[in-house]
C-alpha cells in the first residue's frame, strides 16, 4: 500500500451523518398496554461461534461481553434462519493466553477447532499468525476483532483458495491505522502551534516493541518530516512494560512538544498515569489501547488526563448503531469499550452471512461475507477484495479522543473531508505544558 500522503492534500467531500432517535413519540389518546408477544423455544443444534482471546485483559474481555450482548439479542429475535429452522447462537469462550504467551494461542484454536463452527476475535498479531494458519487448516471462518498487522490480509489476496475463510472487521490496518494517527497528529499539532507558538515542533515516537507497529513506526518516521515537523527520537518498550520512567524522562530530554503513542498493551495504562505524575510538557497522542476505555481513569488512579487516542469506536454518530450500543454497553459492565467490542459487529455480519448463504458451510458464508455491507458500531463496513475494512470519510476511519477529568471528549475529526460529530471538542494541551512552554 502507498505511503499516506500528507494530510493537506486530502479532498474534501461531504458525508451525510445518519440521526438516530432514541424515543418514540406519543400517538394521543389513551392505549391499551399490550402483552408481549411470547418467543417460541429455538429448534435445531446450536452454532457455535468460539470467541478467542486474551481473556484476563481487557482487550478479551470486551470481545466477550461485546459478544455476550450481540448473542442475547440475536436469540431473543428468533435465532439464526437457517433453511426452515431457528437455530440459537452459542458462544464459547477460548482463553489464548496471546498477550504473556504467543505459543498458548495456536494451542487454545487447536483443542477447541473439532467443537465449534466460527471464530472470532484474536489480539496479537505474532499470536494470530498462528491462529489463523490452524483455524485455516480446518477451514472455518475466522473473523478478526482486534489485530491490524496488513500480512494477515495480504494472505487472502495472495493465496486466496487457502486463507479466503480469514476476514478483519477490526481494527483497521496498520497502514490505516497510520493514516488517521497522522491526521490526528495534525490537528494536536495545529494547537501546539497556535498555542505555543511552536512553527515547527518535535514530536517523539513511543511504540510498544511488537509486530504490529513496525509498518507505523517507519511510516511515522517518514510522515512526520513530511508535515514540518522533526522526529525527536524513537523508544520501544515493552507492550507488558510496569514502567517506562525512563523513556519518558528521555523524552523531556529530547525538547519533545508531542508524544506519538502505539501502545495496545497494558503499558499503555502505565504511559499515561506517568506521564501526568512525571508532567511530562509535551501532547500525548497516537493510539493508546488502554485510553479508549474501560477502567482507564480507575487503573491510572484518575492520572491520565490529557492523553489522547485513535478510537475506533465512541458516543458519536459513526452509525445509527452506534451511540445506542455504546450507551447499552456502558449501563451494563460500568466501563467503556474499548475497540475489540466491535465482536458485537460481526457476530451480527456472521449471522446475516449464514442467513443468506442458508447455511452454515464456510464456503457459503464466506461468499455472504464478502457482500457484506453493513452500518457498524465504527462505521460503514464494507470488505476490500482482501477482506480487509475499508478506510475513508463513507466507511470506517475512527475518532480522536482526549481525556480529561474522567470524561471522553471526542476531538477528530473536527471538519476534516466535511465530517464533525455532535459535542466535538478542541484538543486540550496540558497546563502544565503549557507553563513550561511559554518560559
């Protein structure tokens, strides 16, 4: 895939926001309260759909709960169509031990492959690697939730008959997940600028030490100069780090304004609990897994104000679904979710699949897939011919998001290609950064 292209020279076209009410409006006159109608008990074998990740994480446990509802509902609606049956949706949770033990992975698809009929979910890239090649030995549809390495896509296209059972729902790529970070990057650095007064700002790259940040470290250190700005160094702890004192202080060192993150591991948690106790004075963006949600503001002890992240999903409207599952989620578990609840999507997109393949063969349903065009928590999703999310202004392309008090504000994008979502904030640069700066 090409280089993403500086930000400035994206066309700027319109997209029209779908609304979504969330009453219903009084008809006049008094109603009769009607019983509800009873579900007739679902027939036929149940499918099993194994939900595979790390399950002691919080990227695991949101494709499980994210799961959990979409399965609850689909049975509540009458079960999955198949030819004359309704058959209930079962879901089984698969422990990959991926983020402290890639081997652990393979090994916990293996035992569970003979027993079920899907799969979805996967978080580590070097992990998936593997899952996907047993779960492509037996030739079952594996839909990804969580991993954006491009290699896993690049197998479709490049030996389609073997790896046409693989699709990824979410994340985006890494390349697409660059291409938004970079947009993001502008907008903090156009405050930076306007702010401060800072014409040309250094910005620090921080990314766990994984497979899936190599493409995006590279291309950052290529963009970056391509936006006026410098690279102020690179550091890469580990995604598993308890501390990483020494590279922010590195950081202070190097004159940073801006601190671009990749972190989908528990460091991410670590980075920005420090970063506030430390007052580290440069923005904090990029993508941080554990800033999108969950018991952030609980696990930084309320210390991760002012770090910002690429969200894929979030309360604004990327689609009519959106806004309502969020809210849904919330009220439910007392967290936000994180990326990998996007599961909820395509336990939907595999059943509608199955319904119109009226079947359960994989090769049916993989022909079903890819028609699949669907209004997602995270946007349109469309399939590319890899099977792969398409990214861009009608389809997928993620939000900026910026902490502050314990409250979510969405930031990006805030006008680009015609797009700004209801209650969009300005980016806000640290006071204390702000302090330092101006001395």
């Amino acid at each position: 895939m090409k280089m993403f292209r500086r930000y400035k020279t994206l066309a700027v076209i319109t997209i029209l926001v779908l609304m979504v009410s969330l009453g219903l409006a009084g008809c006049g006159g008094k109603q009769e309260a009607q019983a509800p109608k009873e579900q007739a008990p679902l027939k036929g074998d149940p499918i099993k759909v194994a939900i595979i990740g790390p399950m002691t994480f919080i990227h695991g446990e949101h494709m499980w709960k994210s799961a959990t509802m979409a399965m609850e509902e689909i049975n509540a609606a009458g079960g999955v169509k198949v030819g004359n049956q309704s058959r209930p949706v079962e879901i089984v949770k698969v422990d990959t031990n991926e983020m402290t033990n890639i081997p652990d992975a393979a090994t916990a698809v293996e035992r569970v492959a003979n027993s079920v009929d899907f799969f979805l979910g996967g978080f580590r890239t070097e992990a998936v690697l593997g899952m996907q090649d047993v779960i492509m030995d037996y030739k079952k549809v594996f839909i990804s939730t969580g991993v954006g390495h491009p290699n896993l896509t690049k197998k479709v296209k490049d030996n389609y008959d073997r790896y046409k059972y693989y699709f990824r729902t979410n994340p985006m790529n890494s390349n697409d997940m660059a291409r938004a970070s970079f947009l993001i990057l502008a907008e903090v650095a156009s405050v930076v600028k306007t702010d401060l007064g800072i014409e040309k700002p250094k910005v620090a790259i921080m990314a766990e030490s994984a497979v899936w940040t190599d493409p995006i470290v590279a291309a950052s250190q290529q963009q970056i100069p391509a936006m006026g700005m410098e690279v102020a160094g690179v550091w890469r702890p580990s995604a598993v780090a308890t501390d990483v004192t020494a590279e922010l202080s590195a950081i202070r060192a190097s004159g940073a304004h801006i601190i671009l993150t990749f972190m989908s591991g528990p460091v991410g948690g670590v980075f920005a609990r420090q970063y506030e106790e430390l007052k580290i004075p440069a923005a904090a963006t990029g993508i941080n897994v554990d800033a999108q949600g969950g018991k952030f503001w609980q696990v930084t002890g309320g210390k991760g104000n002012y770090v910002s992240t690429l969200n894929l999903l979030g309360r604004a409207a990327l689609s009519p679904k959106a806004i309502p599952f969020y809210d849904k989620f919330v009220a439910r578990y007392g967290e936000i979710p994180v990326y990998t609840a996007a599961t909820y999507d395509a336990l939907y997109m595999l059943v509608e699949a199955i319904e119109r393949a009226g079947s359960i063969d994989a090769d049916a349903v993989v022909k079903e897939l890819e028609k699949t065009d669907y209004a997602a928590i995270g946007g349109r999703l469309v399939f590319t011919e890899n099977h792969d999310v398409t990214w861009g202004p009608k389809h997928v392309t993620g939000l900026g998001t910026q902490w502050s008090e314990g409250k979510l504000n969405v930031f990006w994008p805030n006008g680009w290609e015609g797009i700004k979502h209801e209650g969009t904030a300005r980016f806000v640069l640290p006071p204390w950064m702000i302090e330092h700066w101006k001395k």
